[in-house]
C-alpha cells in the first residue's frame, strides 16, 4: 500500500491526535488501527505472557514517524520507535534535503543467513575440509529435507564454506558455513535447525567432535547497502556555506574512520536511525547491532560504517552498508500488532525492501548528525527536544511548561532544577 507523498507539512506542530488523523487519511487506516496506535503499545497482556517467560506487563516506548523519505523512487512514511529526542526529527530533515535530489538509492544481496558448524579434534584439518567439500552436494540435499516449504519459495541451503580457525588450547577448528537463502524470515529458527541435523554427518565426514552447531549474526552473506548525493548548496545555514559543510562532513568521517573511539559513536548515530525501525517491524534489533558492530571491524579495526565523499560535481556522496538480518514472516513481526501495523505503514512486501529501509534511514541520521557536529555543534541542536523531556520531569504541564521551557531554551541552560525555579517565577507550585 505506502503512500503517494510522504511529505506531512507541519506534522511536527500537530498534536497526536491531529497526527493520526493525517495518517489516517493517507494510509486508509482503520478504527482498530488507530486504536493499536493509542494505546500505547497494542500487545495484550495474555500475547506478552506467549512471548517470553515471567511476563507481569508490557513496556510501551514512543512510535513517531519520519516522514520526507524517497528511496528508489519510492514514497516511504516510516515507522520508529524510539526513546531518544531528535532522531525522528533529525532523520525526517535529511530525508526533505535529500528527496529534492533523487532521494535514497538502496540496494541489497540475498536473503542469505548462513549457520556455522565447528568442529574440533580434527589432525587433519586440510584434508578434512576438503572431504567436506567433496560432500557439498549431498550435504546440501540433506539440508534441504527440513523445510520443503521454504525450497518450494525458492530458498533454501545454497551453498557449504568451510574455514579454518586455530586456539591455542583447542588448536585447529575446522568451521564449516551452511549458506542458507531464508525468503521473507529472518531465519534463525530454519538455520539452527539445519546445522543440527547436518551436525553427525559432518562428525562421520571428519572424524572430529562438533562443538558447536549455531547461526552467526555477523550476516556478511545478507547486506543492505544505500547511497544519498546532495549538491553543497543544499546543505548551507544561515552561518556556513554548503562547501564548508560538505568539507566538515567528509573530514568528520575520515576521522572516525582512523579513530575507533570516535568511530563507535559515529556508527552508534547510524544506528540510532536503523534501531527504530528495526524495533517498530519486531526484528530483532541486538542480532542487527552486533553484526553491524562486528562488520564495522571486519579489516581488523573498528571503523566507520559510513563513506562520505565528493564527486567530480562536488556534490556530497554518502554510502552505507551493512549486515541486515530483517524479517517479515514469523517471531514478534507476526506476533505484534503494531509491527504489522508498521509494515503496513511503510507499504513494504519483502524482508529485503524492509532492510534497505532501514539502511536507508541509518544513512540519513549520519548526515544529520555529521552536520549539527559540523556546524552548530550537538547541544545547540538538542537544547529544545531535550528540554521538552525536563520540563516533563518537572511535573509541568500547559503554558506553564511551555513558557518554562521557552526561557531554558533562551538561557541555554536546561536543567529540572532550573525549570522549578523558573516555574515558580512564573507563580507556578511545580
């Protein structure tokens, strides 16, 4: 479904329930939908009690909408749920820059998941691999025994890799992977259940003990890839040029690029964009970070996951890519309804399409934040929003909290215990 226009003209000034209503009237969401939506997180208790053990309630967290984005052509209003201020805003201002340029260009691989098996105890570790090897085709077979559905949608084992490892107390190990095409799932549940079955025959073949049988999340094998060009032009403020801008991007990049330290709370930014979306589809958003996390250090040092350049033109070129294990079928994605809600929402039809969302969005709010760092600095930009969720600690509400925070915001100083004092100059008993 999706929408048309994902421009929302002053969503950010409306209250929620005018929000909804906007909503409403371009997504054609129904009563019940927009009841999931208000209440606060739509999962009865007696779904929470199915989801995990010990449950006694549920946690709703905010679920806003970034609007403006265009990738591949395309129209997108997208989910996020987040606690953070500034990320929705930040993401849906990067996303109205871009979309005057083309907009988002995504791509991405197979939904390929791979298993690993390791095994250990192997003397012949060479010429255990390539009896592996030899074993490929019926190996492959065997694999896909489990699940005929899957093969019959075109997925299924692919392929068998093996590498080998060396510890120095378990000295060589033999790691075989088991590439996995998993359609529309995430695919943990498929591949974990292959590598077990396939776990005696690779003893048989190698002579060696499994130790373990179990998917990798660093899923090298399944990336989502998105890249945004921006003129200088569009980037300039009030007090830099769009040149100066796009040089203090590309430098900011090159440092955390060099600089690890630097690079984990550049790649953090970036995922503070994908999370969201990853938590508003019910994927499972600590598998994304770690095989982002793991990929960023995949030359051995921990870099940045982003590339910022210029072109020949001069324009501004960003690119991203990553790991991205998205699902649509199956786990919280099928179980939540505010998760199908979202991928009704964005309009999406594939787990692939949902993960070059995210890429997408994650590339947005690197550029937001390399040009707040490049410009204005991090606080200037976070002094209203942050000073939004003061004068809620406060207990303020109405005029009151909006005079309170209006004057925080003059003052640049943004503190629950200055918001009291303020409060009560006003002749408020916060």
């Amino acid at each position: 479904m999706g929408v048309t226009n994902s421009r929302l003209e002053r969503f950010y000034d409306m209250n929620p329930r005018e929000r909804l209503d906007v909503l409403a009237e371009r997504l054609g969401l129904s009563a019940e939908e927009l009841g999931e939506l208000q209440a606060g997180g739509a999962l009865p208790l007696e779904t929470a009690d199915r989801m995990i053990e010990n449950v006694v309630g549920v946690f709703p967290l905010p679920f806003g909408i970034a609007s403006n984005f265009v990738i591949n052509g395309k129209q997108y209003l997208i989910p996020m749920v987040v606690e953070e201020p500034s990320i929705v805003a930040a993401a849906s201002f990067m996303a109205k820059i871009a979309r005057d340029h083309g907009g988002f260009a995504t791509s991405s691989t197979g939904p390929v998941m791979a298993a690993q098996i390791h095994v250990t105890g192997v003397s012949d570790v060479h010429g255990a691999r390539l009896a592996v090897l030899a074993e490929k085709a019926s190996l492959l077979r065997e694999a896909n025994t489990y699940d005929q559905t899957l093969v019959s949608l075109g997925g299924g084992a692919q392929d068998v890799l093996v590498r080998l490892v060396s510890d120095s107390a378990l000295g060589e190990i033999l790691v075989i992977h088991l590439a996995v095409d998993v359609r529309d799932a995430m695919g943990a549940n498929t591949v974990n259940t292959m590598a077990e079955r396939l776990a005696p025959r690779i003893e048989a073949i190698t002579g060696g003990h499994v130790a373990l049988r179990i998917l990798t999340n660093l899923a090298d094998l399944r990336l989502a890839r998105a890249k945004v060009v921006v003129p200088c032009e569009a980037l300039s403020t009030n007090e830099y040029s769009g040149d100066a801008v796009a040089e203090s991007i590309v430098a900011a990049y090159r440092i955390a690029d060099c600089d690890p330290y630097r690079a984990t709370t550049h790649n953090k930014g970036i995922m503070n964009g994908i999370d969201p979306v990853v938590v508003a589809t019910g994927n499972d958003w600590r598998a994304i970070e770690a095989g982002a996390h793991a990929y960023a250090a995949r030359t051995g040092r921990y870099r940045s996951l982003t590339t910022w350049e210029r072109n020949a033109a001069g324009d501004l070129v960003g690119t991203l890519e990553l790991p991205m294990a998205i699902g649509i079928v199956g786990g919280a994605t099928k179980t939540h309804p505010l998760a199908q809600l979202s991928l009704k929402i964005m309009g999406v039809s594939t787990a692939s399409e949902v993960a070059e969302i995210a890429a997408a969005v994650g590339l947005a709010q690197n550029m937001a934040a390399l040009r707040v760092l490049s410009t204005e600095g991090v606080q200037r930009g976070h002094m209203e929003l942050h000073a939004r969720n003061i004068v809620v600690q406060a207990g303020l509400v109405g005029d009151v909290a909006e005079a309170v925070l209006a004057q925080m915001v003059r003052e640049r100083d943004v503190r629950v215990d200055r918001a009291v004092e303020i409060a009560k100059d006003l002749g408020s008993d916060a």
